[in-house]
C-alpha cells in the first residue's frame, strides 16, 4: 500500500485555488507586475550562451561516455554506487564554480538569518526528494528529456515549472534573495560569456576527437573516461555560472512573477540548451547517427515509454516546490560550493542530501512491505485453493474415453 500523498489526485480544481490565491495576493497589493531592470539583451546573450554550454556538456556525456547527464542521479550514486568518474565529475562542478566565478564574475554570497537558513534547508530537502520521486531534475528531465521528446519530461517540466512559481510568487522568494547590484554590474559581460564557452566547447571537442582517433586499450579507455567526466563537470558548471543559474537571485527573479521586477532571461537558457540538445538526439535515436559512444560499447540511455504516474507527478509538484523555496537545483547547490562556499550554502547541499536519502529509503521500505504483501497473499492462495494434476487428470479421462 501506498502513503496517502502518493494517492493525491491532481484535478482542475487544485489549480484554480492557486491562481484565485495568486489573484487575492495581487488585489490586495501584495502581487505587482513589473520587469527587472537586469533583464536585458546582454542577459539574454549571456544565458543562451551558457545553455549552449550546458548542452555541449550534455552531448558529450552521451556521445562520448554513453549515459544520460543528470546531476540528481550522480549525487545520489555518490554514496550509494560511488566511481571515480562520478567524483571527478562532481569536483569538476565545484573547481568551475570557484575558477569560473573569479574570472567571469557571478559569485553571490547570501544574507545570514535563520529565515533564509530554514528557507534553504527545507527547499533543499524537498528538491531532493522530488528529484528522486520524478527520476530526475533540471537537466534530465529539462535538458536530455525534452530534447528526445519523452511523454514523462514533458509533463514533468511544466509541472515543476508551474510549482515553481506559484511557490516562489506566494512566499516573495524574490525579496529573500534580492539581486545583488554590485555582482550584476561585474560580471564580464556577453561578449566575454561567448568567449569561454566558445573555449570550454573547442576543449570538448579536442578531446572526443582525442577519444575517436583510434581504438584505444582499456586502461587508456577507463583514464580518458575519468578525464572525461572531469571536463563534462567543469563545464556543466561553468555553465551554470555563466547563464546566471547558479545565483539564487537569478532563480528567484525568474519565478517570482509578482515581485515586481520578473527577470525573463533565463528562460533563454533552456532555449539555448535545446539548441545543442535537440538536434543531436533526435539524429540519434531517429537517425540512427551514431552507432556507439566514442568510449564505450553501448549507449545507457532510458526507454521514453514510462508511465505518468502519481510518483512522476507529485515528485514535480515537489522539486517545484522546493526550487522556488530555496532557488537552487542540484547542480547549483555543487557549483556554490566553490564559488560562495558558507554556512548557507552547507545548509543546502545537506538538506539535499537529505532529501534524496530520505526518499530512497521510503522507497526500499515501500518495495519491501509490497513484496511481503504480495508473497503473503500468493500463500494463501495456495493453501485456499487445492493443487490439481492436470496432466494426471487428463491422462485419467482419455483412459475413461477410450
């Protein structure tokens, strides 16, 4: 049996009630619409840039290793089926998050308060467990899943999407993160966002052409799949960095409608992700354009034809949820820890972990008591309902016939 929250019907009716909630927010003076005067063309330069990036990260991951790219998928295989490549993955998101923010700028250091610390934890602690409940965040869902047309991410993310701002608009997620004038004005600038990614891209090509040129022997194979790994981290970070994800301001400007200054521009990183993402898995799978991952025998990549279940569903609401809470995803969580490590910041990253802990423990304790359930009731089937000998019975009355 099932907890009760796994049970929850989703009907029409839940939605009105949040926009007439929404609506008496507005008419009381609370929702004011208005956009933010950091929302410009060079903003959205600069997030479509990073989005290309993060979706060369993506390609190549595919491509060249085999698997899909999802953050809540490694972090939670750090613990419970840890590789090297999975850590050299993770410290790569960290190094791009100290070296990318010192030399593009980006680095945002939030206020402390016990407000903003419990707003952090418990967002963190639902991202992580909805995360877990839809099988994946941000960028599986969001980044590989859209792209290869999957029925479950393209419920997935609107749904997390539309939970996202209804949350942050309602709990003003944008006046818990303002955005920081002075971390604004230094950032680099588009044409300097253009340039690293231009660089980070070419350095992932050298090395898929590296991995390409000839058959290589399997302890130079496992190397260059740790190195590898190593790349597709500093780039996915630097990535996020860059495209102004990693800043919980960003975020919280960007789901917080009626704050009074919406910041649209991240909206472009997504469309610059597709731009990379899109093309190449629909060659893949439609296509047939690649036979093989560059360094691998096989491509791990998930069927498209799981069900839209409860858990797919209220894992959104959840990881929605959490996400305009806290303002931050999985991968940001990494990337801030080298670029603004503090008390925060660790808030964060434990209550993510956390998060997903918890719900794989729910989840093994869930697929336990149905098997116990299912077994009990096999035997009592068995000991209500007599065996019968077919064979012997049919043998008995082809006797009888003849």
């Amino acid at each position: 049996d099932l907890p009760f929250w796994l049970k929850i019907r989703f009907r029409p009716q839940t939605v009105l009630v949040a926009v007439s909630i929404v609506c008496s927010r507005r008419s009381a003076g609370m929702f004011s619409f208005g956009m933010s005067p950091f929302f410009t063309p060079s903003a959205v330069a600069t997030a479509a840039a990073g989005g290309m990036l993060l979706g060369c990260a993506v390609v190549f991951k595919t491509g060249v290793l085999s698997g899909v790219l999802g953050i809540s998928t490694y972090t939670k295989r750090l613990f419970v089926n840890p590789s090297l490549g999975r850590y050299a993955f993770v410290g790569g998101m960290i190094a791009s998050g100290a070296m990318t923010s010192a030399l593009y700028g980006g680095a945002e250091h939030m206020t402390f308060s016990a407000e903003l610390l419990t707003r952090l934890g418990v967002g963190a602690f639902f991202v992580g467990v909805g995360a877990s409940m839809q099988k994946g965040c941000t960028s599986g869902h969001g980044l590989t899943g859209l792209a290869r047309l999957s029925l479950r991410s393209w419920v997935a993310v609107p749904l997390f999407m539309l939970a996202g701002i209804l949350t942050a608009t309602l709990s003003k997620s944008a006046s818990a993160f303002p955005p920081n004038p002075v971390v604004e004005a230094g950032l680099a600038g588009w044409h300097a966002a253009v340039i690293a990614c231009a660089s980070i891209a070419t350095l992932l090509a050298i090395l898929a052409g590296l991995s390409s040129c000839r058959q290589w022997e399997e302890q130079t194979t496992a190397v260059l799949s740790v190195l590898g790994e190593l790349v597709i981290g500093l780039s996915f970070g630097s990535g996020l960095v860059i495209s102004g994800m990693s800043r919980p301001s960003k975020v919280a400007a960007f789901l917080d409608i009626g704050s009074g200054a919406w910041d649209l521009s991240l909206a472009f990183v997504m469309g610059g992700a597709l731009l990379v993402t899109f093309p190449y898995f629909q060659s893949l799978e439609r296509l047939k354009a690649q036979e093989k991952p560059l360094l691998a025998s096989t491509f791990d990549i998930p069927a498209k034809g799981g069900a839209v279940d409860h858990q797919l569903l209220m894992g959104a609401v959840l990881f929605g949820m959490g996400w305009g809470t806290c303002g931050m995803c999985p991968g940001p969580i990494w990337v801030n820890v080298g670029s603004a490590p503090s008390l925060q910041v660790l808030v964060a990253l434990v209550g993510l972990l956390l998060g997903i802990g918890a719900w794989e423990v729910a989840q093994r304790h869930f697929d336990s008591t149905l098997a116990t359930t299912t077994a009990g009731a096999t035997q009592d089937a068995e000991t209500a309902s007599p065996k019968v000998d077919y064979d012997s019975m049919g043998q008995g009355l082809v006797s009888a016939a003849e």
